[in-house]
C-alpha cells in the first residue's frame, strides 16, 4: 500500500495547480482588479460576492465566513476529500505522476491515487455500458428511448447505456481491466451476491452522472424487466460513495454549467429523460436531481453559477408535474428555496406530462413555452394553498386567509411582502387590511431566522475588523509584506517598531513573518493566524494601480510615526511626573530619549508625505 505522498511533489502540486481554473470549476470569478478574481462565496449564502481569489498567490479568501487557504484547501473543503486524496485528484489534472514514500524504505512507491480509480472505474463503466446498447441484447432497450423521442445521436451525446442481464458482465470486464473487488464495490459498480461479486445493474439502461469538472461519478438505472420480474425500484442510483453524493450533484450540470452561468437561468426537471428532453429542445440551462429532493446543497451549488457582477441576479425555474406528487414537490422547493426566493419560478405542465412527455407529444417548441409560461413560485405556492378552499362563502375565504396569510409572512424578502399582500387581497376578494393584519400575525408567529448564523462573539474577538479605521494602517503594511515583499527593500521592514501593531491578530502575524520571511500558508500552525494570512495574501492593496516602492515607504513611515507618537506621548507622561532636581539622570535621560523620538517623528512624517 502506497504511503505518504513526498513533500517536494505535493509542494510542486500547490505551486503549479492553477487556483483560478480550479475555483472556476464552482465559482464563476469576475475580476475585481489588481490581480484579484470574486464571486460568490461557494461555503455560506451569500447576496453579494466576498469571496476573493489571488491567482498569482496561489490562495483564496471569504471575507464573509473566513474560510481561506490554498487549492488544496479549497478541493479539500468543497468536495470532502482526505489530502491525499485531494492532491492525487490535482495530480491527474496536471498530468503529474505522484511518488510515495513507504514507511521504512527508501524508495518511492508509485500509485494512480484511490479517488483516480474509482473515478477511472467509472468512466471505464460508463464505455461498457455504452458499447452494450448497441448490442442485440438490448432491443428493448433501444426501442424504449425511441419510444420516449430519443434517436442514436441523442444517446450517444448524453452517455446512454445498456446494463446486459447477465449477473456479472460489468464485474468481469473492470476486473480484466485490472480494478480489484474492493475498487468495484467501493466504487459502487458491483455487490456481493450469494457466490461472489455480482453487478449492481442489471437489464437497465443507464446514464453517466457526472461531478461539476465532468468526472463520471456514478449512475442513474432504470429497469426495463417488468415487475414481475425485477422487484427492484424504477430508478436505482448508485449508492453514495467516496465519489458520489446525491446531495451534492446534479445530472447535466457538467455540460449546462456554461450556459447557466451566461443566462443566469438554470431550469430543475425530474429526470434524466427530462434532462435529456429539455436540452434538445433547446433549453441548454436544464438539470435534474439524482434520486432525491432539490436541498440545500443543491442551491449553494447553482449560486455560485447565477451570480452576476455584485449580486445574484439569476432565475431559478423548476419544472412538475401537474399531478398531487408534483405540486406537492413545488410547496417542498417553497419552504426551502428562500435563498434565491426573489428569482426562483415554477413551471407546471396543466396536463400532468414531464417534460419529456410533452416533448414527445407536443414538440420542442411545446416544452419552451412551458418554460416561458413560468410564474413566481411565492404566486404558485399561495394559488395551490387557495385552490385547496371554496372562495364564493364566506367561512371558504376566512380559512383560504388563514391558510395562506403564514405563506406571505414566510417570504424573507420584506420589500415582497407587501405586493403579495395586495395579491393575496385580490385574490380572495377581501379588504388589504385584513389581509395585513393576518399577515403580521403570521410574522410574529414565526421563528426569526437569518438567512446565515451570526457567529458568536467569543469566535469573533480575535478577528481584527477590516474596516476599523484605527486598524486600517497596520492592515495595508501586513498585506503589502505579504503581497509585495520584494519591496521591502533593506532594513524597512525590520525598522517597525515592536509595538506598532496594536491588535493581537497583527502582532501574532508580524511575529510570524519574522520568523518565516518567505512565508507560506504551510509555515502557520495556528488555524486563526491561517486564517488572517489568506485574508491579507488576497484583499487588495489600498494603492492607485500597482503598489510602487515609494508607497511602501510611505505607508511604513506613517504607520512608526504613529506607533512613536504613542511613544512620545507616553514620554511626556514620565516626563511629568519626574522632578528635575530630585531625578536629574532619569530625567535628563528621558529628555534626550524624547528629543531623539521627536526627531525621528518629523523625518517620518516627511517620508509619509512623500508618497501622497
């Protein structure tokens, strides 16, 4: 078994990985100037993008939740990789064969990395399934997506496979790849049965799902067998994985991330077929699910695509089915899609048809126009809950109030409020009033929460504040050393005064940088001290354009100014309560002390003003 991964390999990884492409894999980063790149923050909520890149550094930082690092950081905490695994994963990407280091030996162990095999499994499932829906044993199979509008080409862009009835076919040809049981069951490809490993699908089509990058991950199945034959579900997915969160994916993003991103629109189906369906309508913005309900992950997923110049911008629609189970799905999104609630829509097909049977009954044009006939989801949400009561009696519409009135008080956007008050009003043909007040009853009743936890304080006090203005000097020095060091030319960095950095946070990682010059994120033990490097290695320097040796100056004269002319006025102190006579030396002494200080105060202050 491979062991530790040598040093100078994960150190060549970090330097030669390109953090923007890698972050862009999940963030869409505009520029914001001097080198830097942002975009929405991809671990916490966000309406305004604090999430900053440095490229030339090599590092990232949220000044919203203080999350920050390097690439591997990054891979680490986004997709819940070891960092062994992480590293292997950056490896691949640039091509780079990794040396390991066994425990005892002296020379180098060579692996392709445990995440590399499980994905390499995949994809070499993927061509096997592939090749197999061209063979005669799956007629049925090919006569199915006919059946369902989808022609060979179709099949063939989006990964369409063959599962063959036989108990091991995949198994077998994986293991004569070279792929060990213990890769394939990890993986998710094969399962013990009663006389060995057999093959998790059998007699289904199948299609790749893959990651954000374009990794197949695993698999979406559907039975063609009928239930008196196979028992199983429908649908069968592979089970979660090292690889493979259902939570965390979804089927079509790899090849719809683009055009979400240029359109701002992402459109949420229920199926692969549907996936399929829309996308050759030409609805390119079009996702789905893989065998559970949209959640949380999935919107911190597509805001990070819909954001656009300082806000997120974008629209949200989803797509049910007319049926009970597909309203019941569009009420499920409401109470949990208030992140982007102002842009999020539903699109229900009045006939109960999916997307894919409406395409094949009604034509690509069809499936565009239920897109376009899209409606607010708050209006769809408030229409169902109305729908549910008779609003031509009186008791009808008192309880249709009641019933909907909570559903307004739940929108988070209070500038809303008050337009679907208007609408509910209409509505149930009622004074505004009284829908108000229902309304603000509603409000009260309901548990404050934030759109994010505020952190404690105990968990912010060590944090400096960026925007203290007492603060803001002692900040621009730290970045500009860690950022531009080639300009702290001579002693000008050693020349600041001990106690010219006032917050804890800023000694701490004065001391740090004294103690490692050519300091990296890997020299800093301390996750805090971690943290405020990143945050200074990427927010951008105060200068006008590029930062120049005289700003440099400058700035690190106004800050010993200042931290002297504390000096000074803690002499003057001592001064006062000193007799002149009684403590001639001390004061004699203190009085030389505060001439020389004063002294070097005023050639300070002139250097300071040499760079305005």
């Amino acid at each position: 078994m491979a062991g530790r991964i040598r040093d100078e390999d994960v150190a060549y990884i970090r330097d030669r990985a390109p953090i923007d492409e890698i972050v862009g894999d999940y963030v869409q980063l505009k520029s914001a100037g001097g080198g830097q790149k942002k975009g929405l923050c991809p671990f916490h909520d966000e309406k305004s993008p604090s999430f900053h890149v440095t490229p030339s550094k090599g590092y990232f930082h949220c000044f919203g939740c203080q999350t920050g690092g390097d690439v591997i950081a990054f891979l680490m905490k986004i997709d819940h990789l070891t960092f062994t695994e992480t590293v292997e994963r950056l490896a691949d990407r640039l091509g780079y064969t990794l040396r390991y280091e066994e425990g005892g030996s002296s020379g180098p162990v060579f692996s392709a990395g445990a995440r590399s095999r499980l994905i390499s499994a995949n994809a070499e499932a993927a061509k096997f399934y592939q090749e197999q829906l061209n063979s005669p044993a799956a007629q049925h199979g090919r006569e199915l997506l006919t059946k369902r509008g989808f022609d060979k080409a179709a099949c063939m862009s989006f990964g369409v496979g063959f599962a063959p009835d036989e108990w091991d076919a995949l198994t077998k040809h994986l293991r004569a790849l070279g792929y060990s049981i213990d890769e394939l069951e990890t993986a998710g490809l094969s399962k013990m049965g009663q006389r060995g490993p057999i093959d998790r699908f059998r007699n289904r089509l199948t299609w790749p799902i893959k990651d954000i990058s374009g990794d197949v991950v695993g698999f979406g199945a559907r039975k063609l067998a009928s239930d008196e034959i196979d028992q199983g579900p429908k649908y069968l997915n592979t089970p979660e994985t090292p690889i493979y969160k259902k939570s965390q994916v979804l089927y079509g993003l790899d090849v719809a991330k683009k055009e979400i991103a240029k359109k701002r629109q992402a459109v949420i189906v229920e199926g692969y077929t549907d996936v399929m369906a829309a996308q050759l309508a030409g609805i390119t913005t079009a996702v789905a699910t893989c065998g559970t309900a949209f959640g949380a992950d999935h919107i911190r997923i597509l805001r990070r695509l819909l954001m656009d110049d300082d806000a997120f911008r974008g629209e949200v629609i989803f797509t049910f089915d007319g049926d009970a189970a597909g309203q019941k799905a569009a009420l499920r999104a409401f109470s949990e899609d208030q992140k982007f609630v102002t842009q999020t829509f539903v699109a229900v097909e009045p006939d109960g048809l999916d997307p894919c049977d409406l395409r094949q009954q009604k034509g690509d044009l069809a499936l565009r126009d239920l897109i376009a006939r899209r409606v607010p989801l708050f209006e769809f949400a408030i229409r169902s809950e109305l729908a549910h009561h008779k609003l031509d009696s009186a008791e009808g519409r008192v309880n249709a109030l009641n019933a909907a009135a909570p559903l307004v008080a739940q929108i988070r956007d209070k500038s809303l409020r008050p337009e679907y008050t208007r609408l509910l009003a209409g509505w149930l043909g009622v004074e505004v009033e009284i829908v108000s007040a229902a309304v603000a009853q509603g409000i009260k009743a309901r548990p404050r929460t934030g759109d994010v936890s505020e952190p404690s304080s105990e968990d912010n006090n060590w944090r400096p504040d960026p925007h203290d203005a007492r603060l803001i000097l002692e900040r621009e020095v730290l970045k500009s050393r860690l950022q531009e060091p080639q300009l702290f030319t001579g002693t000008l960095w050693a020349d600041i005064e001990a106690d010219a950095f006032t917050h804890p946070a800023y000694r701490e990682m004065r001391k740090t940088i004294d103690e490692h010059p050519q300091i990296s994120h890997t020299d800093i033990a301390d996750e805090k001290i971690a943290t405020i490097f990143t945050e200074l290695t990427v927010e951008p320097i105060r200068a006008d354009g590029k930062p120049t040796a005289v700003y440099i100056e400058s700035i690190v004269a106004r800050l010993r100014e200042v931290a002297i002319s504390r000096s000074i006025a803690a002499l003057k102190s001592s001064l006062q309560r000193l007799n002149p006579v009684e403590n001639e030396i001390e004061y004699n002494a203190a009085f030389s002390a505060l001439v020389a200080l004063e002294s070097t105060r005023r050639t300070l202050h002139d250097l300071a003003l040499g760079g305005l």
